[in-house]
C-alpha cells in the first residue's frame, strides 16, 4: 500500500513540477458555434419512432387484455357475438 503512495506522491510532485502549454482556444469554440446545426439523424428518429409505435401496441394489448372478461366461456361468447354466430 505504502508503494502506491509514495508512487503517487512522485507522480503527484512531477506534475506539479511541469508547466501547463498555453493554448488559446476560444476562436476555435466560437467555430463551432457558429457552425449551422446538424440535422436530427434519420437513423435513430426511425428507430425512436418504432419504438413509441411498438410502446403505444403493448400498451394497447395490455388494457384490451385487462378489460377483457377473466371467463374463457364469456370471451367466447364476446367472440362469437362478434362474428354474428
């Protein structure tokens, strides 16, 4: 333990020891900000839209089946009203 502490503090010592480069970035920000926005990537808006299409679907099958009659004999005869039998 003692060996990565004292690793550190060396590590720790030289860092302080060197000198940060001075770079001056604020023309390329403002680039890049003034660059024209990118368009909504058509890749990942198809697939957001399926996946709110299949969302709406399971959402949908889940309160037909929550509503639908618990009785199998009842369903049938839901079923079979449906149908004109």
């Amino acid at each position: 333990m003692n060996e990565t502490l004292d690793y550190l503090e060396a590590l720790a010592k030289r860092a302080r020891s060197e000198s940060s480069p001075r770079v001056h970035v604020s023309a390329q920000v403002l680039a890049r900000l003034s660059e024209p926005q990118r368009r909504i990537d058509t890749h990942m808006a198809v697939v957001a839209l399926a996946s709110a299409a299949m969302a709406t679907i399971t959402i949908a099958v889940s309160v037909w089946s929550r509503l639908a009659p618990p009785d199998p004999i009842e369903s049938m005869i839901e079923v079979s009203s449906l149908l004109g039998l």
